[in-house]
C-alpha cells in the first residue's frame, strides 16, 4: 500500500478505527502473526488484513514473512510523529489559554 503523504494524516487516519487502536495496543505488547491479531475480532480475515495494511501504509507497523506466516510489530517511531504533532497543539492553546487569563484579569483590575 502506498505511503501517505503526510505521516501525520496517514497515522490519525489509522488510529481513527478502534479495531486498529487495539491493534496497535496488542502490538506494544509483543509481535504477532496475522491470525494472533486477528483472533479477538469478529471480522472475516480479507476485511481485518485490510486494517493491517492500513496500519502498515502509514507505518505504523511492519511485517515479515517467515514461509506462510506474517508476523506483525509495532514501529514506535512513527507513534512519535503523533504524540509531536499533540504537543505542539497542547503548547499553541496553553499559551493562548494564558493570554486570554492575563487579559481578563486584566479587565477585572480596571473595573476596579
């Protein structure tokens, strides 16, 4: 599957899904193969191995083949590219949170 142009597009994309989510927190557990990840969902395997590639496009996880057996891993690096991106929004919108606090208090000294 073809990379998105964005990582940060193509990982919120992935983690939109909640089967997807699981997959991922299954994965910081441990490598697995198609059919361990697949167990807990009732989902024809086609439809769950189209989440993996999902996962898989935005890089979220990795695969190997070892005869007929797929065994997925969690690529933590690309998480990061998320968990930046948050940051960066969290510090945008304290620092507006903080000028809005300081012009209020501001105003609330004029009325006095």
């Amino acid at each position: 599957m073809a990379r998105v142009a964005d990582p940060v597009d193509g990982v919120f994309r992935a983690l939109s899904d909640p089967t997807r989510r699981l997959v991922v927190e299954r994965l910081g557990e441990s490598p697995a193969s198609v059919s361990e990840l697949a167990e807990p969902f009732d989902m024809a395997l086609p439809s769950f191995v189209q989440h993996l590639r999902i996962l898989e496009g935005c890089g979220l996880v990795s695969s190997t083949k070892s005869g007929r057996v797929r065994t997925y891993r969690l690529d933590p690096a690309r998480l990061q590219v998320a968990e930046d991106w948050l940051a960066r929004q969290r510090a945008l919108w304290e620092r507006r949170l903080d000028q809005l606090d300081s012009y209020l208090l501001k105003l609330k000294e004029k009325r006095k």
